[in-house]
C-alpha cells in the first residue's frame, strides 16, 4: 500500500544503499524503485510481514516503513522487496521494534547506541567484492545481496508504527554516538535476557573474543557474589536452580509490559524455564533437524560450557549415530521445533529405563546472553541508571563516542 502521489518512479542503476526493511539489496541494477517524494511524510505498507522468522514468536503482521521502496531479483522466480533508508530513520524504527517505545527514557538512549554502533560496525567491517563493491559479513551468509535483514537476525525493523517522541527524542539526545574500543566502532551485541551473567562472543559466533563482551554478573560489581563464577556442571545446576537478585530477574509483570513489545510479552518465563522433550517428539526434531535418524536418543551431554552456563558443545549419543554439536544457536535448533530460549540448560532424564521416556531441560535466559541484557538494562534504567552508566556495565572498557 503507498500514500496516494507520494512516491514517482524510477528504474535503473542506483546508488549502493544501507538499510532494509524486508530484505536489502546492494547495487540492483535494473531494478523498479519508489522514490519518496517528501522523505518525512511519505510511507509504504507491508500488510503481511513476517517477523520472528523460526522462532516461538513467529507471525505475520501489518508493517509502515518510510525510505525508498524497490522490487529486485536476485533468483529465478522472486522478487524482493528493498527498504532504502538512511541510518538515523533506520534505527528509529529499530529501537521501537527491539523493546517496547514506552521503556524508561535512559533505557532507550542506550539501545540507540548500541544499535547504531552494531550496525555500523558490521558495515565498516564488510570486506570489498570484486565487481559488486562489498560482500555480506560472516554472520551473514544469507546476506548476499544487502546489508541487512528486517528480523531478529540482525535486529528488528517492523516499521514505524510504534515509534513515539520518547524514541524519537532519545534518538536526537545520542545522534551519532557509538561505543568505540581499540580505535574501532564496537560489535555492540544485545540479547532479550543474560540469565544473570553475559557470555563471550565465542560462544555463539567466530573463535575470536572482544575486550568489551566479556561476561558480567547482572549486578552491581560490589554485589558481584550473588553470581559467583560456574566452574563445573554442579554450580552450573545450582546457578540454574536459583534465583539470583541480578537486574534481569524482573517478576514486576507492570514494569515487563511497559518494557517488552506484545508479542514478547507473551513469553513470560524466561529468566528461568523449563522444557520436557518426550522421546518420541525429539527424536522427531533431532532427525528433521539434522537429516539423519540418530534412533532413539539416550543422552544428552554437555562437553563444554561458556561462562554463563551456556552450552557451546554438545554431544547427542543415540542408538544410531553420537554426534557433537557447536555453538549456542544451533544447539538451541537442534532441540526444538523451532528454538530453546538458550543453550543455558541442564538435562534430567526421568525414569530407570536405559532408554528415556523424556528429558527435562531447566533452562535460565533468553537468547545468546553477548553484551548488553535488554530486560537488565531496562531495569537498571527504571531504578535510575542513566544510559553511559548502563553502557559502561555491560561493555566494560569501551568508550562514548560522537562521530557526526
């Protein structure tokens, strides 16, 4: 849907742009663009987005995007769409797509920052493309084309309808800051819920590990006993088993909806969850998620841990084929129909029997658990934080910024 003689048409070559709104593309020659005729009023309309795309949150929506619109193809038989945008308007509706718009004023300065600097930092750090100008970075395989997706991938950009002035103000308070560390931007990441301690990079992406993602217990440093360090599967039981008073352990169910979107809202375990996999349905989900009939499933073991209690490799021993698993995402796939919260679990297994009826996964956090914790730093906000003090928690080292 487009406003009525707010857009004019245009084909042809065109300038390599940044920002996407459903999937992006880099230098489409020959492509059909809509170019807005007044960049501060005119909108188009995606009536069935998908968002949460694999994940328990998945569905289609109604989204409003500003920018340029273009159709591209880039394969046989499909056409995509192409959101051009500049940065500042991109992150306006990134920040109100990530967490709810109506979150404590210094909790939103932050994710401007560390949304901008994320972003940033995977576009300075695209390597050249004979021929195509720049290519996608490594934890975008599928981003051939364009630099970045609309969805939890990268980070969320639903468009602009629950943008309001507390964001747009939030915006212009931060314009153009960033985190900066060792002379560079910062690969500024964030997760829904660290669980009570953040991960390393290492953990969930490339062997290589930043100065600024190392793992922090979700508190005060004076407080830092509340989380002590998990050595072993033991204290990794007894941290999941508790509670520990960290920021991100919120039960205030008012102040959760006034900082998650709706349809995260709807996930109300999440610190701390369980799941039981009966045997019959995961061996289902491990055949169809690995392509091969492991039989039935005997044991789970974890055979290494990060520092939040996170798995980093698993091993599946069936009666069919064993096999180890890496890295925290696709351990989390591989176990579920569409994604555990995160791969910080220990398993139980019910029953005498040597082959299991069921295991039992107690879980804690929501997400990868890298760099900033959403639901801590909103809270930290809530109880007086301002934004620098919230960025200096949880990307320890690392520096403000303004570059424009």
């Amino acid at each position: 849907m487009l406003e009525p003689g707010a857009y004019a048409f245009s084909a042809g070559e065109n300038a390599v742009t940044l920002f996407d709104a459903q999937e992006t593309s880099i230098g489409c020659a020959g492509e059909l663009r809509l170019d807005p005729a007044d960049d501060s009023s005119c909108t188009f309309t995606l009536p069935e987005n998908t968002i949460g795309r694999y994940f328990h949150w998945q569905r289609k929506t109604s989204q409003t995007f500003r920018g340029a619109l273009a159709a591209c193809i880039f394969e046989p038989g499909r056409v995509t769409l192409v959101n051009h945008i500049g940065c500042e308007q991109y992150l306006e509706a990134v920040v109100c797509s990530e967490m709810s718009p109506q979150a404590s004023a210094e909790f939103l300065k932050a994710h401007c920052v560390i949304s901008r600097s994320w972003v940033l930092a995977q576009l300075h750090r695209r390597p050249p493309a004979p021929g195509a100008g720049r290519t996608a970075w490594t934890d975008a395989a599928a981003h051939t084309h364009y630099d970045v997706c609309n969805d939890d991938h990268c980070q969320r950009y639903h468009g602009i309808g629950a943008v309001n002035a507390a964001a747009c103000s939030a915006l212009e308070a931060t314009r153009g800051e960033v985190l900066w560390s060792n002379g560079e931007i910062c690969d500024a990441r964030f997760s829904k819920c660290c669980g009570g301690i953040s991960e390393r990079f290492s953990t969930c992406w490339q062997d290589v590990d930043y100065s600024y993602l190392q793992p922090i217990p979700d508190c005060e440093s004076g407080q830092a006993e509340c989380v002590p360090p998990l050595c072993g599967e033991a204290s990794v039981r007894r941290f999941i088993d508790s509670r520990p008073r960290v920021y991100c352990n919120v039960t205030d169910r008012a102040l959760l909806e006034t900082i998650l979107p709706d349809f995260d809202y709807e996930t109300a375990d999440f610190f701390r969850w369980q799941v039981r996999l009966e045997q019959d349905a995961l061996r289902g989900i491990i055949a169809h998620r690995s392509g091969t009939d492991f039989g039935d499933i005997l044991r789970l073991e974890p055979l290494a841990r990060g520092a939040s209690g996170r798995i980093r490799e698993l091993r599946i021993a069936g009666t069919k084929r064993t096999a180890v698993v890496s890295k925290e995402l696709a351990i989390r796939r591989m176990l579920s129909p569409s994604h555990l919260y995160s791969s910080a679990f220990v398993v139980d297994a019910p029953g005498a029997g040597a082959v299991p009826d069921a295991f039992v996964l107690n879980g804690a956090g929501w997400g990868h658990g890298v760099g900033l914790c959403q639901i801590g730093a909103a809270a930290m906000a809530h109880a007086g934080y301002n934004y620098q003090r919230i960025l200096a928690h949880y990307f320890q080292g690392a520096k403000l910024l303004r570059l424009y």
